[in-house]
C-alpha cells in the first residue's frame, strides 16, 4: 500500500503541466531505476559565423534537469541498465569471436579457446553435483574425520539448487577464510601474470623470443570475473591467436589451437603470487585451483560463439551480491553484526576487515573492498585489440538517438563539421520520490524497490 506522501506526490506530478514532457523522459530512460538527473545546456554554433544557431538547455525541462539511464551494470541495482551492459557486452564478446564492428569474418579462422581458471580450495564446503543426471551426496565419506572443533567433515545430503548452504563451509571454524580474501584480492596479479606466462610459452614453444613473437602473433582476451557461492572469484576468458596485426591478420602456420591449449594450461599451472606474512598468518603462495577448464570455440560445433557470447555477458552483470553479500561500500564502524547478509559472507568481510590493519596488505585495500569479499579487479575487461570497445558500441547507441531526435524535429539538421557543439552538464541528483516512482512503475514497469532512491 502506498504511503499518503506517496499518493500526494504523485498526484501532484499528474497535475504538473510538464507531465506529458516527464513522463515522455521517463519513457527514454528505458525503465531505469534510478536515472541520474542532469542540468545543463547544448548549444549549436556556426562555425563561420559564431552565430547560435540553436540552443538546448534543461531550464525549460520538469524541474530543471534532464532525466538519463544510470548505465549501472549491476542487475541489483538496476535491471533495464544492467541488460543493456549485458547486450553490449554480448555484442563485444561476440565480434571477436565471428567478426563485426569493425572486426573481419576471417577472425572465426583464428584459434579460440573457452578457459575457465578456478580459485584452490580453501576447505570443504557443501555443493551440489550431478552425475548422469542424478545428484549425487554433498561430501559422503565413510570414515570421515571429526575436525578440531568437532564437527564431522562429511554431508551426506542431496542438495537442491536453490539451498541456502551451498558454498557454505561444513566447518566454519576450519574454513581458510585468510585465504579466500587474499585470492580474491591478488586474483588480478594472479591474471596478469598468467597472460605473461601465456606469451613466454607460446614463444619457447614455437622456438622465438618474446620479440620475435610479437613481430609474428597477439594472444587476445576478453574475460569476466565469476563469483563462486564459496565466495572466491574464478575467471572465464576468451583467449584468441592473431597475426601481429590483430584480428584482420591471420595467425602464423605453427599458432594452432593445440598449441595455444598446451601453453595455457602450462600458463596456469606455472604462476603463483605470493601474500606477505603478517602476525598470525604466515606468507601463502596462492595459485589457480587444479580445476582448469579448456575448450575450443568452433563454429556450429560443441561450443558455439554464441553460448560462450551470452555466458560472459550474463556473468558481466552480476557481481558479489548474488553470494549474499551488499553490493555496496561498507563502513568499518558499521556493526556487521546487523547487516542482511549470509553468516559466511559476514566473515569473509570481517576477515577483510581485520587484515586490513596490517601495513603488509595496505595495497590490497581489503576494508574498501569488503563487500566483494576482498576483489578489487574489473569484472570484465579485455586486451585491446580482442575486438570493438564498449564506449563505441555506446557511441553507436547515442548517434542512433541524437539522428532520431534529428528526424523527429527537436533538433534542427546541419553538416557535421561546419557545426560547433558547446555541451555543459552538471550532475544534479538521482533517482526517483516515492511518488515518482509509483508513477514511473505506472508507466514503464520501473521496479518499486529501493524507494528512497531520490538523493
Ligand atoms: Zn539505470
Ligand atoms: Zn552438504
Ligand atoms: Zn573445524
């Protein structure tokens, strides 16, 4: 129900002779949740002449401001936003895999593998596995041990996908919770240094310097960053050979598929980072976990471009959140004690907190990144030359609009460059009132959460 505030505010907008005006900016946020309010102006100016040949400004806008998507990626906290991240991402992902924006066809001939690099274990924790179709127990074991705090190391459930205690450890007090957060911290490093060791075995393996390579191919990538429900990241990757120029030239005869295959599971298994000790924990040399997964990426074979194209999109939205963690910034006076998470993300984050004192870690930022259970990384990134970029597809996106706008009569039509274009903006808050956001439900399907979006 409602609130009286709500209601009032509401119908206030409704009799707003600017309705029609909001309501039709509404609409072009494309049901974003919390679209971010601009004030400024555009002006159009004649090259030759100085003179203003017109002139859009927010003043004459509901409220002074003009109302544009979030361009959040996160599906938390804004679902229209989040899936247009997701097309991008699909789109970008998959042009380096078939060609398109800008990429050539003949990229599909280059050799292209599906890797999926796992974080170790850092203690056993109740999961849900299938065989044939059956799920099979958690961790049945017949003579398992009772563990220092007495619990017994073994589940014999069948867990449903959807049980709260998958990804959560059978003994707490066992679990590496330290390690966790340092893997998930030093993951990045961990990535970087895989790509180098890719390089350096590519090269000894077709007998060149790392030069020479160079000068014959480039390992491209695109990745995303997965969180497990232990609450560790682990990464997909797309991992492409292409010729010294990228994907418009063909790779040389010795850059096979097997032969990128054989040096990324070497990559994988050779690099190591090292946390520093501090007082009660030792120095750990974090590595990959055993499981490496790698495929090819064939057209109409088993793995298709567009499977792999939709998995990294669909991963490049989510974020720790779907562990049952925040998916915001926490504050170290905050009594996490009172936070709505899970009781194993509340440790992982505590465990960020308290490392986070060491002056060893400084660099790892823990306490800013406690709520991504220590990872600091971009969730998807990519070399530069996998393929096209997201700011192009978005440009794409915004010259599409800006010709509409031009065909629809609100903007006069001129030649590209004897026009000058003078924009300001200014950000002016964000998000909807209570009774804006039931309007804006009303009208376009805006979720009603998160009501006290208006700051
Ligand atoms: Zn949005
Ligand atoms: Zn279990
Ligand atoms: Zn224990």
């Amino acid at each position: 129900m409602p609130s009286p505030h709500a209601v009032a505010g509401m119908i206030s907008r409704l009799n707003d002779p600017h309705y029609a005006r909001w309501a039709s900016q509404v609409r072009r946020t494309g049901g974003c949740r919390q679209p971010i309010h601009l004030r400024g102006r555009v002006d159009h100016i004649d090259q030759a002449t100085g003179e203003l040949i017109h002139r859009y400004s927010t003043r004459t806008e509901p409220g002074g401001v003009l109302r544009v998507p979030c361009k959040t990626r996160r599906a938390s906290r804004c679902p229209a936003c989040a899936e247009t991240y997701r097309a991008d991402t699909y789109q970008l992902i998959r042009a380096g895999l078939i060609g398109g924006k800008g990429v050539p066809e003949t990229v599909t001939a280059h050799p292209c593998l599906f890797v999926t690099l796992t974080a170790p274990s850092f203690g056993s924790v109740h999961t849900r596995r299938e065989k044939n179709g059956k799920v099979l127990p958690c961790h049945a074991r017949r003579d398992a041990p009772t563990c220092p705090h007495g619990r017994v190391m073994s589940c014999t459930a069948r867990h449903g996908s959807e049980e709260t205690c998958l990804g959560e450890p059978l003994c707490p007090d066992c679990y590496d919770y330290a390690g966790s957060v340092l893997f998930n911290a030093l993951s990045p490093e961990l990535w970087r240094r895989f790509t180098l060791a890719l390089r350096r075995r590519l090269a000894r393996a077709a007998g060149l310097t790392q030069r020479e390579l160079r000068e014959q191919a480039v390992v491209s990538f695109a990745k995303v960053a997965e969180y497990q429900r232990r609450g560790v990241v682990h990464f997909h990757a797309v991992i492409r050979l292409d010729g010294p120029d990228g994907p418009t030239s063909p790779p040389p005869a010795w850059a096979t598929a097997d032969a990128l295959a054989d040096a990324v599971r070497h990559a994988a298994s050779a690099v190591a980072v090292t946390a520093p000790a501090v007082t009660d924990e030792p120095a750990r040399v974090l590595r990959w976990g055993a499981q490496l997964d790698v495929r090819s990426i064939t057209m109409g074979g088993e793995l298709t471009e567009q499977a792999v194209a939709a998995y990294i999109a669909k991963y490049a939205t989510k974020a720790a959140e779907c562990v049952g963690t925040l998916d915001r910034r926490i504050n170290p006076l905050d009594d996490l004690a009172a936070l709505p998470i899970r009781e194993h993300a509340r440790r992982l984050i505590a465990e960020c907190f308290r490392l986070g004192v060491f002056a060893e870690l400084a660099d790892l930022r823990l306490p800013q990144w406690a709520h991504m259970l220590g990872f600091r990384g971009h969730f998807s990134t990519k070399s530069r030359r996998y393929s096209t970029t997201l700011g192009d597809i978005r440009e794409e996106r915004t010259e599409h609009m800006r010709t509409e706008a031009v065909s629809t009569g609100r903007l006069p039509l001129f030649e590209e460059d004897t026009v000058l274009v003078i924009a300001e903006w200014e950000y002016a808050g964000q998000g909807y009132s209570l009774g804006d956001a039931l309007l804006a439900a009303a009208l376009i399907g805006v979720p009603l959460a998160d009501p006290g979006g208006q700051r």
